[in-house]
C-alpha cells in the first residue's frame, strides 16, 4: 500500500515526531480500511459497518456464542523494509508489517471472507492507529463510543505471538523521577548544588531493584523497572540544576494501576515523582469457560504475554481475551521484521477448525 | 550600541545556538572596533592598529618597561537587560556589559585617551569575540599570528575582579564519559542491559570527589569536577544502549593540561572518557619583580582567579598577567549583572597613579 510516514517510533502509543497522527488516518490508513471495506462488503453473510477508518464485519446467524477477532492496520514506520519479499525456499515472508500484523490481518480477512456458515457468530475488526498515541486508537475509539460492537463471549487479538496462545499481558507506565539542585558557575561550584549528581541514587535504585515473576493462572509473568530517558543541563559551565530520569514500569497483570504507581512512588520516595502514561494489564481468564475451550480447541498450550496490547481494551470491558497471531513478538517493530509462513497457515487452519468443527 | 545577536550562552567559549559569529564580527563588533579605533585615533600620542576587530594602540617612548592592558569588546547576548542605567542614589551602574566588561574598556579608554606620558610604555588592546568559542577569541588570533603586538613585561585583563587582584586562573577541560548497554524492548527487559543504570557509578563517583585546594603563591585555588550534562535514551519502551554524562573539570594552575586530562582519566577508570575541550590554566606569577611592583601599587590584597580567563594566553606568550577590573566575577553573564561607579573610579585611578607616579 502507500509508504507510510516516516519518523515515528510509533511504539505502544509513544508519538515521537513526524507528521501528525491526522494524516496518518488521512493519507494511508484511509486506503487501508477503504480496501478492506470494499473486500468484505462483497460477501452477503457480513454486516459491515465502518467507524472512521476502522471496519467491522459481523456475522448474524442468531448463534449463542460470539467470537471478535481483532487486527489492526497499521505499521510502525518503513525502515529500509518495503516492499516485502518472500522467501520460498525458507517459507520465510521478510518485511515491514509481516510480523506486526499483516499476517494476522491476512488471516481475519481469509476467515471472514469463507466462513459462511461458522459455528459461533464471529465479529471481526480491523482498526487504525495502535502504534501510535493511545489516544488516537481505533480500538480505544470504538470501546468508548459503541461497546456493544466489540461484545461477544471471548476475543482473540491477531498480536504475534509464535502461532500460539499468550494470555493477558502487563501494564505499563511512566513516570518522570525529578531532582533538583542550583545554578552556579563550575569554577565556582561549591556555591551551588549539582542535580546530576543527585541523580545518582535514582539510578542506584534502579540496580537494586528486583523484580516479581507472580505466577498468574499458572502463567509466570515478569516485571521491569527502567530508565527509558535521562536528561540534564543547562550550559558547559553551569552547575545543572535539574535532572529528569523518565522510568518506564511493566507491572504484572495482579497489580491495577493504582497498584502499580503506588509501588514506584513508594520505590522512588523521597523523590519528586510524576505519572506521565499509564495503561493496566490484563489477567490471563485462563479459568473462563470460552477461553478453555479455545486453548484446548488450539493445542493446549499457553505462555504469558509480556509486552501491553489492546487484549487489555477487551479485558477492561469484561470480554476476555487473549493474543494467537503468527511471528515471534520480538521481532515486533524492528528493521529484518519476518514471519514464517507455516504460522500464518497455522492460524488460519486452528481458528478454522474451531469455528466449524 | 547595536543590540548583539540572541542564541548563545556565549559562557567561556562554548556556542550552543544563535547567529554564526561572522555574523557577531561582520554585525556588532564590527561597530565597537570601529568607535574604538576612531576616538583613539585622534590621540598623537599612540600608535593605532587595526586586525579584524581588535585594536592595539601603543606609546612609544623607549622607556625601559612595557604594561599590556586587554579588555574584550564583546558581551554575552541581551537578557532583558539593555540598555544600561545608572542608580545615582545608589552609586551603582546596571545593564549588560556593566560588569563583565565595558566598565573595564571605559578605564582602559581613559587612560589611553589621557596617559601622554606614562612611566612606562602601555599597550591597549580591545578585542572581539571572548565570549564565544574559542576559535573566534580576537587576543587568541592575535597571540598566534603576530605575538609581537602583545609583547611586555607585565599584562593586566580588565577581568571584572571587585577592582581587587585576581591571580592567576584556573584551568577547564570537558570530557564525556559514555556508558554503553544492550537495547531490548521494557516489557523483555531481561534480555538487554540498561546504560542508563550503569551510569548510577560514574555519579557515585562524582558525589564522593573530594576537590584539592592547592595554595601556590600564597593564594588558595579550589578545584571542580562537576557533571554539567546528561543524555541518553532512545523510546520510551526501549532499554537505552547509550547514557553520556559531560563532565567539566575545573584545575588549579599548578597542574598542566595533561596532567588533568590524566587525572579525569583515571577518576573515571573502567569508562569510556573523550577529551572535548581544554584549556590551561595560569600560575598566579606573584614571584616576578613586575607583578611585585603592581600589586604593591594598588594595594597589596591579591585573591586567586577561580574561572577561566585570557590571562592564560599571556602566560602562554611568556608574559606575567593578572585580572584586575570593576565588578564582581559573580555577576558576569547574569541578567543582573551591575557594577559599582566607585570600582570602576577606583581601578583608573590606581592604575593611573601606577603609571605616573
């Protein structure tokens, strides 16, 4: 499709610079959701309603399940990787999107295109805008202003995730830790209070820290504490009087976010503390009758989701919802982004298999 | 005069922003050194030269002895601060340059404009661009390229210094000292290693220097090793690979260039440490008949010079030196800046009774 903006990190709602997020929607995202509308309104056994740019098919066979299967349409932005390239003989699809999800967008449109006759109603949702600012998500959108599209008994999120179920996924936030001192000239510097090196014990926290592995539905999750940004300084012959450490905490899906900002204001006491961004976890529901009975219907086996993802939109609206999409997640965002194929047939033959047998 | 250019901190040498300083010469200073160059002109009693915008203007009498008197013409950029006022109640002259350092020019201009017949020779030097990088320094150029303008037996900088003695300066040098890790994304922390984190020791080590104050000549120096700057990160969900902490130190004169660079060196033992500037300092030289002589004219109190001045470039060329000027050092570079009438008052006639008597 079109060449995306460069310069964004794009990552987990964090827009960096570049053009604003109004035309991303506008230029690029717009023929995304144009192309899928236009895809499935072909087909008689969808209702399809549009909201922006994001896109909702379902179909309405007066079923006592619902199944939402959500993907989202954009990237992060192109970095030397487009377009994408397939390698046959490895059965390896290497380019930006392959892993952080086309694929899995590949594999919603495949079921939703053949699946006339599934035996639970299927919601399937494509939406714009999750690697950008929270604010701006079309999934986050939708929740807010019509719940009722996104209910059903159990949704699955097309999040790489190794062709396997992850369950949940932790919270994440970030909060500026602030020291402050006074100016003064470097030739003269005992008449002042330098703010960089108050920062030290900032940073000997951070070493000392330790970090929980609560074990969740028998899931072991793993919590982080860590400086994502340090900056301070005002000139070459002045005594620097502030330095921000920014902190970014992955907390455990056991923790609200009240929990979690809690613990860190606790962590960093005595220390001027801000919240700057803030998103909770999910619980993985692995006790839930729908989520069972996916995880037996896909193999049975289950590992925790380490990374935050939009599972935590559906959790908060009392939808559980795990993460089954093909490539390994670490790979997410990143330049040699790949996928093998084999996940992608993957997905789509399990998910197949449990909507019909 | 003309409004100099906005942008730059302009502190010892180091340009953060602002108009390149072709634009400082070709604009501002080009003005002063006109003015200054056309009322000196008129005196039959000095010989007037002109390079670029620095102006020498000599006697020449033969006389056995020669002084050197230096002031800069330029000043750090306006701060709301200009133009000057007087408080007459107050005895107390307010505005940019006051201090640092048009009430040192206006002495040297008087006493060129007035000394006909001095007891020794006098050399008055006006030169541009101090307080920008050091490259640019008009009495640097003129050191290198025709150090005989600057020949003498004893050189007083106009350096605001309470119309006291200030011997001596100290030296400064910046280095940066880098820290590096592994980048991974905050939700997997454990499979990166944080730079940022391990930037806690270099600030350990930073809180526990313990400064030298080194008595040479009978005057106290009091040295500094501050961090003046700190960076790194990368995104918000990234672990950083890379943290720098700029370093200034500050190093009494009885140590050599290297001999700092060695220190800092070793102080930071087991990092990576980059040299980014340097300049030396000057041994206060009290010991020298010349120096004798003029600090028992003016009074006999001498203090050490804590900052860096071009007092070092005299002291370079072989030529003893001393800072003695109106205003408190304090105040130089600061919105405030102000001097007392009765210091400026007090320098010239000091000076003048030196050379005449």
């Amino acid at each position: 499709m079109s060449r995306p903006p460069e310069g964004y990190l794009g990552a987990e709602g964090r827009l960096t610079s570049g053009p604003a997020p109004e035309l991303v929607e506008a230029g690029y995202e717009l023929e995304l959701a144009d192309a899928v509308e236009r895809a499935l309104a072909a087909y008689d056994h969808l209702v399809v309603e549009r909201r922006g740019n994001s896109i909702v098919a379902r179909t309405d066979l007066g079923l006592p399940e619902r199944v939402v299967i959500a993907g989202h349409l954009d990237t992060v932005p192109v970095n030397g990787n487009f377009p994408s390239r397939l390698d046959e003989a490895g059965g390896i699809l290497h380019g930006l999107g392959a892993c952080d999800m086309k694929s899995g967008d590949a594999v919603i449109l495949k079921l939703a295109a053949t699946l006339d006759a599934p035996n639970r109603d299927v919601t399937y949702v494509f939406y714009d805008a999750e690697e950008i600012e929270a604010v701006h998500n079309g999934l986050g959108k939708l929740a807010a202003s019509e719940p009722d599209l996104l209910a059903g008994d159990f949704a699955i999120l097309m999040e790489p995730s190794n062709a396997g179920v992850e369950a949940g996924c932790q919270g994440t936030l970030r909060v500026e830790v602030r020291t402050t001192g006074e100016r003064a000239h470097t030739a003269r510097s005992w008449r002042g209070v330098n703010a960089i090196h108050r920062a030290a014990e900032v940073l000997r926290r951070l070493n000392e820290y330790d970090p929980r592995t609560p074990v969740i539905d028998g899931l072991e999750y793993h919590e982080g504490l860590n400086a994502v940004f340090v900056r301070g300084g005002v000139a070459g012959n002045v005594l620097p009087d502030e330095c921000v450490v920014e902190v970014n905490f992955r907390f455990a899906p056991d923790r609200s976010e009240a929990e979690a900002e809690a613990f860190v204001r606790e962590f960093f006491a005595g220390y001027d503390v801000r919240l700057t961004d803030s998103a909770p976890g999910a619980l993985p529901g692995l006790d839930l009758p729908a989520a069972k009975a996916f995880v037996a219907a896909v193999g049975g086996e289950v590992n925790p989701k380490f990374g935050w993802t939009d599972v935590a939109r559906f959790s908060a609206l009392g939808v559980p919802a795990v993460n089954f999409g093909p490539g390994d997640p670490v790979l997410a965002h990143k330049q040699e982004e790949h996928v093998p194929v084999e996940h992608i047939e993957r997905c789509e033959a399990q998910l197949r298999s449990w909507l019909t047998s």
